[in-house]
C-alpha cells in the first residue's frame, strides 16, 4: 500500500488577501496530487493545546509536511510543546540567508554541553517545516511537498515484486516507487480562541540551566516530573514581553509571533553565540547590556500588573561555575528509567 504524506496548511492569522491566496493556491494545487492528506487549520501558534486543531493535528501518523507563517524552527518547537514529536525532516526550500547562519552556527557549536533533547527518545518519523515567507511562489511549495511525497514513497522490494526478507535486503532489490493513492479532499478545521503570546522551547539548545524559571515572575514555567523545564502556564505570559528570551544562555527560547526574527525563531541567532545579544534582539540603540533591557521589560509588566519592579532580581546565573562532567553509572541509571 502506498505511503500516504499528511500536509498541514497553518493559516495566517491577519486577513491579508495575498496571503490567504498562496495558501489556497497551494491547497488546490495538493488536491490533485494522490497520496496526499491536506489538513487546513488556523494559525498554529494560536492554537489550544486541547482545541480541535491541536487534537486532530496529534491524530496524523507517518511523516508530516507543515507549512505555516512561522519559522521553521518556531513551527518544529511549537509542534514539540504539544506533544507532536519527530525528527527535522531536511527541506530544499529555504531563504539562502538561513543556509548561510545554519553552516555558521554548525560550526560554532563546538561545545560539549548535554541539551535536553539528547535525553529524549524521538518517535521514528519526520515532520518537515515551510516557512511561508520563503518565497510567494505557491508552485514551489507544490513542487517541494511532491518532491517530500516521492522521498517518502520510496520502498524497497525485490525484482519478483515481494518485499525483502527480514534477514537483510537481497543484493538485486531495487527501489521503486508504490502505486499512487487516490486524492482526498482537504480537511478544513475552524478554531476561534484569538491570538495568543508564550514563549516556545527550543529543547535542541536547551541545557536546562533554569535561568528562565527564576526570571520569569508570572508563573509561566515550571518543570515536569524529572525537573526538565517547561512551559507551564502559557497564558500567564504578559502580551509582547519577550524579555525571558534575552536572557537565555543558549537562544533557545522563542516567541514566534515577535517582530525581531532572533526572538521570533529565525537563524539569526545560533546557541552560545558570544556576543552581545541586545542590538540583535531589536533592542534600542543604548549601552545597555540584553540582561538590562530584560530586566527594563519585565518591571514594565509587573507595574502594568499592579505589583512592584525588581530591577536586575533573578539575573543570577544558576549555573555559571558549572563544570560539564562525563556520565557516571548514576547518571546512566536515570536515563534508563527517563526512557522507560
């Protein structure tokens, strides 16, 4: 039987008429294609982690193709934090600029330090992430998604037409592509909670270092069960504060919808960039450091809350003398019973 590919199109969340028709022009333009499962729901960061579109978007097996407004990191992570995991599907359709900060950042990332996502088991399947603001082009996101579908579809079997046997594929087996499914009509799902503002985990960078807990004072994260942190309460954030993101070590946290694209999940920032993170993050021209401006947006929401201003309170590096050792026998133990 044929591998059938699941698409889902994240709608913008303005009503700006080009871009509701490049995403319906990529709609009809998947129609026709067999194979494909196109779902259409509202924009993903606005969506409820208990809402119909976050509910029907956990029911899709296999590889899954996303096409949304947002980063593709941004989209990835978002996806995470609602407990729809897989690997980085690899797409060809990227902004040159990305490639560019990609190749840089592999090879800056010279350090050992454990990030959270190394403790992690990942289900085997990819979910692959367009940005919608690669290109206006709906064709080429088309030509990608089928190209995705093709890659996919691939399966093995032997020149008789059977499958190879479970001891290993036969010397003569040759790849050929399975018979096309019939097309199905796309799914359209509707979801009207309103916007919404939290700030999304990048848990490839994370290390887990806490900074963010002991910043943030609005109750937004918390750790789960095996004190890995989280976000906890979303809907605490305070609307258009990103001030957690300055002060994160590593850049690992996002907030998709910020109009700085370091904040909002571009490439721009690698992790354990040694620099001064401020003018990047859209910060004014001062002399003032990331921390300070952090420290400047946080006491504005606090007082806009009624309750007092700390100034530079919690900016104390938890983990600032701390030594990355190698693993011992307990430390294996623990990822043995993380994985159980």
């Amino acid at each position: 039987m044929a591998k059938r590919l699941s698409v889902v199109i994240s709608q913008s969340p303005s009503k700006n008429p080009k871009k509701k028709k490049l995403e319906e022009d990529i709609v009809m333009g998947l129609m026709i294609e067999s194979g494909i499962d196109v779902t259409v729901v509202p924009n993903l960061y606005d969506l409820k982690a208990d809402g119909t579109g976050m509910l029907a978007l956990k029911k899709l097996g296999g590889n899954m193709v996303v096409c949304s407004w947002l980063f593709e990191r941004a989209a990835h992570w978002v996806l995470d934090r609602n407990q729809i995991h897989g690997h980085v599907g690899e797409t060809l359709l990227k902004n040159e600029d990305d490639e560019d900060e990609e190749d840089e950042s592999a090879e800056e990332e010279a350090d050992e330090k454990d990030r959270v996502i190394d403790q992690r088991e990942i289900p085997d399947r990819k979910i692959y992430c367009l940005d919608f603001k690669t290109t206006t082009r709906a064709n080429e996101y088309v030509e990608e998604i089928k190209r995705i579908h093709a890659e996919n579809a691939v399966q093995i079997v032997g020149l008789g037409g059977s499958a190879p046997a479970s001891n290993g594929a036969s010397s003569n087996a040759l790849p050929v592509v399975a018979a096309p499914a019939e097309p199905a009509e796309p799914v359209r799902i509707e979801e009207t909670d309103g916007r919404r503002w939290y700030p999304v985990i990048d848990y490839s960078r994370c290390t887990n270092c806490m900074e963010c807990i002991d910043f943030c004072l609005f109750g937004v994260y918390g750790v789960d069960r095996i004190d890995t942190i989280l976000v906890e309460q979303p809907d605490n954030c305070r609307k258009g504060c990103p001030a957690c993101s300055r002060v994160c070590p590593e850049n690992a946290i996002m907030f998709p919808q910020h109009k700085t694209p370091a904040i909002a999940g571009s490439a721009d920032a690698a992790a354990s960039m040694k620099i001064d993170l401020s003018q990047l993050f859209g910060a004014p021209e001062s002399n003032k450091s990331a921390e300070e401006i952090a420290a400047l947006e946080r006491d504005e929401q606090l007082v806009m809350a009624g309750r007092d201003a700390v100034g530079m309170a919690g900016l104390k590096k938890r983990q600032e003398n701390r030594v990355n050792e190698p693993k011992d026998e307990l430390d294996d133990l623990v990822d043995q019973l993380d994985n159980f």
